[in-house]
C-alpha cells in the first residue's frame, strides 16, 4: 500500500511537473508570437519612414526648394536610423528576417547618401534641372526595390509568428491532455487544476494566439481580453497596444503611398507641359533666327554675324537639351517590351545610325561574336549606341579604334566597350553617370547620354561602370540578368571578354 501510494504520489507529481512546464511552454510561444508582430509594427514604421524621404525631397523640388517642404525628410532622416536599429534588434532570432533587415538598412543609407542629398544640393543650385530629373529618377524605384524588401521581411516574420503561434496552440492542447489524464487517474485535486488552468490560463493564451494569427493573416483589428491583473492581462494589453499600433501604420503607410503616386502624376505632367512650353518659344526664336541668317546676313558686320550664329548655335543646344531631357525623363517608364534579339544585330543598327560619325573620324569598330538576351531592343540598342558615340567624341587620336565584346559570369552578361581615347579619373568614374555631367567643357553633348545608359541598364536588372585612366583609354562595362529564355542559345564557350 505504502508503495502503491508512493507510486500514486510519484505519478501525480510528474503529471503535476509536465503541466506547468506545458502551460510555460505556451505563455513563451504567445510571447515569441507577439514579438514577430512588435518586428512587424516596427518594419511598418521604419518603411513609412522610408516614404517620407522621398515624399520630403519630391515635395522640395515640386515646390521650388521651399524649406518647408523638406520638414518630412529631415524628420524622417533623424528618425530613421534608430528605428533600423530596434528593427534590428527585434528580429535577431530570425535569421533570414535580420539579413532582410540589414539589408533594408543599406537600401536606405544607400538612398540617402546617393540619391536624396545630392538631389536637394541640385535643386538648391537648379531648381528647373532638378525638376526635370526627378520626374523619373532613380528615387521612386529604389523606394519601390526598398518597399519590396520590407515586403520579404513581413512574410518572414509572419511565417514566423504563424509557427509560434501554431506552437502556442499546439501547447495549449498538450496542457489540456495533460489535464484529461489528470481527470483519467481520477485524482480530484489534479481534476480541480486542470479546469482551473483551463479557464485561467489555457484560454486567455488561445485567445491571444488567435489574436495573433489574425494579426498575422492581415486583420489588424483582433483584439485580446485585457482585463486581468496579471501577466496574461500585461500580455494582453501588450498585444492589443501592438495591433493598434499596427493598424495605425497601415493607414499612414497607405495614405502616404496615396500621395506619392499622386505627386508621380503630377511631376509626369509637368515635365510634359513644361516640355511644350519650352519648345513653342523657341521654334519661335529659332525661325526668326533663321529668317535674319537668310535675309539680312549681308547685311550685318563681323559681330552682328557673330552674335547670330551664337543664337542659332544656342538654340540648337537648347532643342538637343530639351530633347535628351524628355528621353532621360521618359526612360523606365511601363513595362519593357523585351524578346530574344542577337546582340550583333542590335550593334550593327547602332553602327549604321553612327555610320557618319565614324567615317568622319576614320575611326574602326571591332567586335567579338555577341550572345542573344532577351531585352527591349530598342533600349539597348540606345545604350550601345550612346557608347560608341562617347568613345568618338572622347578620343584626340586620327584613327579611334573601339571594340565591343561579352563575357559570360554567373547569372548574367557582362558587355564591354572599349577604346583607346583619352581615358577617365578613376575618381570621375561614378560622377560621369550623373544627368548633366561632363568630363570636358570642350567637348559636345548635354552630359545625359551615359545618365540614360544607367537607367536602361538598372530598368533591365543590370549595373553599368567605367574602368580606365587619363591617356590609356576606357572601357565601359555593363551587365545584363541572363534569362531561361536565353539557355539553349548560348555558345558553346563564352566570348572572350573584359575580365572583372
């Protein structure tokens, strides 16, 4: 008897141990849950954070440089980086979430150092190029690459916070088995326990949890019993806490994307208005131009000559301005008409379109075997033309000699051109491929041919960089992604090309 009470005592003692560490093991997996949420709120708050920095700098240049219009992106700017780190610090039990959230934080820094700032310099020095270079900048789509990757956090997360939650449901089961086989050994005392805890304990943490996977599923009103005294009213309080402010979140993250599409469309349209306005005056200008050359040239001494043809020359600059301006604002606009094209072929086109150009500098053009990519051909077409014709223009030799090749790497193409002109600064090698920007005052162009190469190539997936020194020519690489569509086309072995 002594032994079968010892026994008894003994198994009521371990069903009594394996219940409290069920019911433990329940509370961690609500509050693991409510964790990946509390990641999710703040990924919410560090990407509206993210919007008001391109809402701020659009607002500026929109605006005119008017500072108060820059009051959301400085907030944003001071705001951002702590927020990064509570991001941080909450996902550190995710692997894939905390590289997500790293790499979010580089997008930003990224965004910041190369895009916003150098814009508001630009718009404080040129308001109107400002204006015209942000119509379709770079800024929309890396806020658009950032959005995505808070996009590939939350689904972490809540894949997460699913299986936690999962876990919490599952443990709140085991605790209640443990009660039935409570019941089962007829003990009362463990009968009296079960039902206590069922009603205490089980029951608040299930509701939780499903507050939790609502939360999870995108219903961002669910909400959890919050009247207890103690830590499952603390739990409560805390999720209810982290659902409002979620939803909070929501609602500024969408009224904000409101109201950056809509400054989108109004900056489209202003590049177009102000397009024709600029042209209507001066064909103006350059008709009558005209007329006094045909007419009245004779007529003029060597300085009225000479201010005329400074104001023919200068509207022609202008047309060619206004022209490239247009092209650079239009380019990764809608949906790329890609389709499986020969590199040769679309070389070949951009080779007639510089036919004169070439024969007027003597110049010689070479080419290894190119591979087929399924691209816009039209665009890169452009590119590839616009490379050449930097190659021409860039080279003080009586005889240029360029020569274009591609290199297979993993994943994609790389394209080189390259010539033997007067070569770059390594120092000027990223600044060339800004709007605007020019290695010599002496040389033609508007300085946006290579700014409309970076967008085609980014717009396909791709990167563009120049590699060279002053005297010992240039090549300008740029890659692009190599799709299934190109598998059974490849050559044999990869052309011989630039190496990395």
């Amino acid at each position: 008897m002594v032994v079968a009470s010892g026994a008894f005592a003994l198994l009521i003692a371990a069903v009594f141990v394996l219940l409290v560490f069920a019911i433990r093991g329940q509370r961690d997996s609500a509050n693991r849950a409510i964790r990946a949420q509390e990641a999710i709120s703040a990924g919410n708050k560090l990407e509206k954070l993210a919007i008001d920095l391109e809402t701020g700098v659009r607002g500026y240049v929109a605006s005119g440089a008017k500072p108060v219009f820059l009051e959301p992106y400085s907030a944003a700017r001071q705001a951002y980086p702590a927020q990064a780190r509570e991001l941080e610090a909450l996902v550190r039990d995710n692997p894939a979430a905390s590289a997500t959230a790293q790499k979010i934080t580089g997008s930003i820094n990224d965004y910041v150092d190369l895009y916003s700032i150098p814009m508001i310099s630009l718009a404080n020095d040129k308001i109107d190029v400002a204006r015209s270079v942000i119509v379709n900048g770079t800024g929309p789509q890396r806020i658009q690459a950032i959005r995505g990757q808070f996009q590939q956090l939350f689904n972490s997360e809540r894949a997460l916070a699913d299986k936690r939650t999962s876990q919490a449901s599952s443990r709140a089961s085991v605790a209640v088995g443990f009660g039935i086989g409570g019941l089962v050994i007829g003990l009362s005392a463990v009968l009296v326990l079960a039902i206590y805890l069922a009603r205490s304990v089980v029951r608040p943490v299930r509701e939780v949890a499903a507050g939790a996977e609502r939360v999870a599923h995108g219903d961002l009103s669910a909400r959890a019993p919050d009247q207890r005294s103690d830590e499952l009213g603390d739990l409560g309080r805390a999720f209810n806490t982290m659902a409002a402010s979620l939803e909070h979140s929501r609602d500024e993250v969408a009224a904000r994307t409101a109201e950056l599409e809509r400054s989108n469309a109004e900056l489209d349209q202003f590049a177009a208005v102000t397009s024709h306005d600029l042209k209507e005056p001066l064909q103006t200008v350059t008709v009558f131009a005209g007329l006094l050359d045909r007419d009245y040239r004779e007529l003029l001494d060597d300085s009225g000559k000479t201010f005329l043809d400074s104001i023919l020359a200068g509207t022609d600059r202008m047309r060619t301005l206004i022209r490239d301006l247009l092209e650079y604002s239009r380019v990764g606009h809608g949906e790329l008409q890609r389709e499986p094209v020969p590199m040769d072929e679309l070389l070949d086109r951009a080779r007639d379109n510089l036919a004169g150009r070439i024969a007027e500098k003597s110049a010689t053009l070479t080419s290894d075997p190119l591979p087929t990519v399924d691209v816009d051909p039209k665009q890169l077409c452009q590119v590839l033309q616009n490379l050449l014709s930097n190659a021409l223009k860039f080279s003080d030799d009586d005889a240029p000699e360029v020569h274009v090749s591609a290199a297979l790497f993993p994943g994609e193409w790389r394209f080189s051109v390259r010539d033997n002109g007067i070569g770059i600064d390594p120092r000027q090698a990223e600044r060339i491929f800004q709007p605007f920007a020019r290695l010599g005052a002496s040389k033609e162009g508007t300085g946006i041919g290579l700014a409309i190469c970076q967008k085609i190539v980014e717009h396909h997936g791709g990167r563009i960089w120049v590699e060279g020194r002053p005297g010992s020519g240039s090549v300008f690489h740029f890659t692009i992604p190599d799709s299934a569509s190109t598998e059974d086309r490849r050559p044999a072995t990869a052309p011989a090309g630039v190496g990395a």
